[in-house]
C-alpha cells in the first residue's frame, strides 16, 4: 500500500532523512584504511541514536531472507552490490565502499546510499562512482507529478548505458513512508511513459545500482549479500524525494 503523506508526515520522513544524512557524512569520514565495515556500523548507530531516530535496517525481515539483517547500515565494499553485512573486512587503499543507512522519526522513514573511494582507484572506478550519481540525479529530475516511473527507470538507464556500464536489474528503487519498502517500484530502466503514474503525496527512493560488468548478481550463503556474478566492481546512489505540494523535495540531501 502506498502512503499518501501530508504536511506533517513529510516533516517526519525530513527529520528521519537528516539523520541518515548525517550518517552518510560520519561514515565518510571515518571511512579510511584499516577500519572494519563493523565500526563504521557503531559509528552509525551512534548518530542515528543522537538525532532521536531508529534504524530501519536493524533486524529487518525482509527480501526473502530467513534471519533479520544484523546491521545499523549495509555495508557493501567492491563487488558486494548490495545489502552487505557489517563485520571484520579492514578496508583497504583501493577498495570502493557503497552504504546504504536507513533512519525512522515517530514511524516515517528515511533511506538513502551513497559509494566512495577509499583513497586512490583506476579512473574506470572513479568514472563508475561518478556516472552512478549522475544516473540517480538524472532519474530525481524525473521525479514530478505526471511522470511514471519508467520516466526514472529511462534517465537512470540512459546515462549509465551510456558510459558503457550496467544497470543492475534485479534490486529497484521504491515507495517509502511508514514502511521502509512500499509500491510503487522504481525500477532503474525502462521506456518514458510506462508504470506507475507519481501523484503529489507520494514519496519515493531512486536508487541505481551499476556495475563495470555485466548486470548479473548473485547471493551468497547469508541470504542477504548481493555479489555481482562475474567479479566486477558495483556502485550504489539513492536519495529519498518527496512529491509535496510545493514540488518535489529530497529529504536525504
């Protein structure tokens, strides 16, 4: 079901997107060599907590998994796309690193996701981080009462097929509001003019994911982490917006 949000619940969805926010900017910060993917959770955590928010990832039961996801944040280094659990891999000069961290205020929520270098990479690498944040901002200029999502889905695919990398087509973007994952789906492909027509009180996550390689994942044996099939290198952006009555809105930047 989709939440049709008013004025107070997209001051809510604001103050749970501030907190993941300020999340993004921790992690960032303390994301350098020699750190485990487990203490950038605690950091997380920490600053969920002082902005007088929850975690929405933190024993989550979703996505068909058999155990609930054990982390504050998904973090997900080099071919890990998505979903990647917080534990004892030491970051390394080199690595990418994709978080995707997630907040609720008084029962609305937050979610977004960003991908970094850790010191210096290949400029392919760079490209695929730069071209993957391109890609999210083409498709939330697409995000307006009267588009439909195949609008996003479009702008997103056109600007990563475009840089020769692929869109991931198996995890999608999607409605948010008192539920973390709500209708419609945001698929990151698709033709102009096709899906779910976007009305002013939605709320919505754009959130491509894109490879070096080919499109393909794979799950490992923890039921959540989200590999790609053949190896290659993943990057992940997402940003929640709001459909509000004075035009859309993102409450995650």
């Amino acid at each position: 079901m989709i939440t049709v949000k008013n004025e107070t619940g997209f001051a809510k969805m604001a103050v749970a997107g501030r907190a993941v926010k300020a999340m993004h900017e921790a992690i960032r910060e303390a994301a350098k060599p020699g750190i485990t993917t487990k203490e950038l959770d605690v950091i997380a955590a920490d600053v969920i907590e002082s902005h007088g928010c929850t975690s929405n990832f933190l024993n989550y039961q979703g996505m068909g998994a058999a155990v609930p996801f054990p982390g504050v944040i998904c973090a997900s280094p080099n071919n890990v796309i998505v979903h990647g659990i917080p534990g004892d891999y030491a970051l390394k000069e080199g690595d990418i690193l994709s978080i995707d961290a997630g907040a609720i205020y008084e029962g609305y929520h937050g979610d977004a996701a960003f991908t970094m270098a850790i010191g210096e990479v290949p400029e392919i690498v760079a490209r695929l981080i730069d071209v993957t944040e391109q890609s999210m901002w083409a498709g939330i200029e697409q995000v307006k009462a009267g588009n439909k999502t195949g609008d996003v889905g479009h702008a997103v695919q056109t600007v990563v097929e475009a840089a020769g990398f692929s869109v991931v087509t198996e995890y999608v973007g999607h409605g948010i509001g008192t539920a973390m994952h709500e209708p419609p789906q945001v698929p990151n492909y698709g033709e102009p003019g096709t899906g779910i027509r976007l009305k002013e009180g939605y709320a919505i996550c754009v959130e491509p994911m894109v490879n070096i390689g080919e499109w393909k994942t794979t799950m490992l044996d923890d039921g959540w982490t989200i590999v790609t099939e053949d190896g290659s290198l993943s990057a992940h952006f997402e940003h929640t917006i709001a459909l509000t009555p004075e035009g859309p809105k993102v409450l995650t930047a």
